[in-house]
C-alpha cells in the first residue's frame, strides 16, 4: 500500500499507469478499492490516483477530520504532496461531494470533474439513509452483486462518525447550484435505481450550464461502476478523452469499450 | 526479471517470500538481519528491498535510513513488510523513506502479483510519469 503522512497521519492511496493525472475519491460506501476496474481502464491512458478519504479504509480514523472542509482539504494537501498540478476528478457519493467542493475552491485546477450519485436531492436524504452503520448501508447499496464483494468488505472499515458528520455538513450545501457555477466540464452520473440518492429531474431545472451534462444509468443503482462496468468505463474514458475546454454534452452512454488495435 | 533483497529474520517467512518471488521469476538475495542487508544492498543494488521492520543488529528503519543518505542507493524502493494493527509501524517506516509497506501475512500469489506492481511503479525510465491536462 501507498501512503503519505498528513497532519501526522496516514492517508493511504494508490496510482496505476502514465499519462495525466487523475483522482477518484469513493463514496460513503466502501474505499479506494471499487474503483480498481475502472482505474485499470482510465490507466492505458492516464496516471489514475484514488485515494482513503479520513475515515476510510486505511486512510487514519480522526473524526476531527471528517466535516466535508477536512475532506476537501485532504484533498488539496494530498495534491501538493503527490506535486499534482491540473486534474480531473472523478467521485462518488461523498467523493463526488468533495470533488464538487474542490472545484468550486480551486478552479483553476481542476480541469474536469464527473460526480457520480451527487446527492443533488437533499430533501428526504437521511430518510433515504435511514442508517449511517456501514454494515448497514453496505446491505442495502451493494445488494447481491457479486462483482461488489471488494466493496462490501472495505465498506466494513469504515467509521460510522465520517459518513454521518459528512451528511450531516450537507445541510448547509446547494449542490446543485454549486455544479451549476463550475467552469470545469462537468458530467453529473446517476444510477436509476439507487435506493438512496435521489435522480433529480435536472431537464425541469432549465436549460443546463453547456459545460454541464447529465446522465442517468437506467439499469444501476448506486455504484453504476459496478453494476454496468463496461458501460461505465467507456464514459470515463469518453469524458477523459474530451479536449480541454470541451463540452461534455455531446457524451452518452455506449457498450462496452474496446481499445482500438493497431 | 527483477533483482529483489529481502531481509526478514524469521526464517519460515524469509524462505517462503524468497521462494515465491523466485518462483515468479525474480532474482532474489535474501538476508536474515538489518546490518546484512545494508552491506548487501551496497554489493547488489537491488531493484527494489522487501524488509521487516524489527530486525537484530539494525532495524530496518536505521537500514532505511542510512541508504537513503547514500546518492547512488537512495533511489532503491523499500518496502516495510509489517504486521497489521502496527500504524505506529507503518508510519515510521514511511518517515524513514520507505515508499510502501505490506501487511504480514500475506498469502503468496498476493505478494507476487504485490511485487510486480511495485516494480512497474518504480522502475526507472526515461519517460514522464506525468503528463500535463
């Protein structure tokens, strides 16, 4: 395992592959090691980073450290100790949270960002939840498949006090408005059936800033990386792939993506 | 193929990690102590270092340490192989400029498929990691 001390603490994190710098920050369910297969993926192309946000996996549990502010911070402290200049950043849940945060902070670095289950919908979020106990929400977000035992098992290791400090700091929180005023190419993903994170009707919010897209996987739930794996990767790398400055509007969902061979 | 030191003083472990590497095809100098380790690494300049953290004669943190002071050696990524539930460990280990650790035990096609990772993160090239957006 990788790691870097911060704030004389162990913030655990991995890299795969060349190329330019990407970061994925998981969700309130699980750790780092989700994103393995896409990773694999973005990393033909792209230096791909995921890292244990505080709380998380084996990343140090400090639960001074787990209002979204510390997150994002990790986040900024872990780019200038990896020397990481421009980004991309791609979250999920919580991570898509702290992604939205950073870019809002730190425009100027963050090329693009794709936010995957953003709980747009604050109104009934923790009667969504319902628990914040990770044994519990990996029972209900992980459901049977069986491509998630990594995640169910790193979900266990999480502390109980980040995910629910965290949800409770997104009271105060417009992210919607907040997704709207980025100036990064941005591509907001749900899963249809994601028994916690709402699908907003962002089509009735009026027309979409044009370097804002949405899109929804109708046969997922809340981790659309593992329930539609090669649907889900071929938009990572559709979205990567765009030209700096492009909008992501163009973008849809496609089968599965194969590398071309020369 | 990768030359890889070891040093480990429990010597069920030692030998199972130098069969399996060399069994995965790398070429393997094994040590049981600290001090050993330092003066071998100096002769072989290995690829990459696999080393416990307590040792005799030198821990490998006081190893870790002291090649990290010599130019041509300082570049060599040690790895501290260290037990679960010691953080304290671990974060001294990365103070002391090791690059990753491993937690013991570890099952041997996980420490192969480990290894292999390592050695393509760290292996020296003239290319930029890194590329610019």
């Amino acid at each position: 395992m990788s790691a870097v001390i911060i704030d004389d603490k162990i913030v655990h994190y991995e890299v795969l592959g060349r190329g330019k710098p990407i970061i994925f920050l998981h969700g309130w369910v699980g750790s780092w090691r989700y994103w393995i297969p896409t990773m694999q993926a973005a990393s033909t192309s792209y230096r791909a980073y995921a890292i244990d946000l505080w709380g998380f996996g084996e990343t140090a549990k400090e639960s001074q450290k787990y209002s979204l502010e510390q997150q994002t911070e990790l986040l900024d402290t872990f780019m200038n100790a990896m020397g990481i200049g421009k980004v991309a950043l791609i979250g999920h849940g919580l991570g898509g949270v702290v992604a939205l945060l950073y870019a809002n902070k730190q425009s100027f670095v963050v090329d693009r960002v794709m936010l995957v289950g953003l709980p747009v919908a604050l109104d009934d979020l923790f009667e969504r939840f319902g628990s914040t106990v990770p044994s519990d929400l990996s029972s209900r977000l992980l459901d049977q498949n069986p491509g998630a035992d990594v995640a169910r098992s790193e979900a266990l290791k999480a502390d109980e006090k980040a995910i629910r400090i965290s949800l409770e700091d997104l009271k105060y929180i417009d992210l919607l408005e907040m997704s709207k005023q980025i100036s990064a190419a941005s591509l907001i993903v749900h899963g249809l059936n994601d028994p916690v994170i709402g699908v907003p009707d962002l089509s009735s919010n009026g027309d979409l800033p044009s370097m804002l897209h949405h899109i929804v996987f109708n046969e997922s739930g809340h981790f659309p990386m593992l329930d539609q794996p090669n649907k889900f990767n071929r938009l990572v790398n559709d979205f990567l792939d765009l030209e700096p400055g492009e909008s992501p509007q163009r973008l849809q969902l496609k089968e599965e993506w194969k590398r071309r061979i020369r | 193929m990768a030359k890889i030191l070891i040093a480990e003083d429990e010597r069920d472990i030692r030998d199972l990690i130098t069969f399996t590497l060399r069994f995965a095809g790398h070429e393997v100098v094994a040590t049981s102590n600290g001090e050993e380790a330092f003066l071998r690494t100096q002769e072989v300049k290995p690829d990459l270092i696999l080393m416990d953290v307590r040792m005799p004669r030198m821990t490998g943190y006081e190893v870790c340490k002291k090649l990290k002071e010599i130019r041509e050696l300082r570049h060599i990524p040690v790895v501290f192989l260290s037990a679960k539930g010691q953080e304290a460990e671990v974060q001294a280990g990365l103070e002391a400029g090791a690059v990753e650790y491993i937690l013991k035990p570890f099952a041997p096609d996980q420490l192969t498929e480990r290894v292999n990772a390592l050695l393509e993160k760290y292996k020296p090239s003239g290319e930029s990691i890194e590329t610019p957006w």
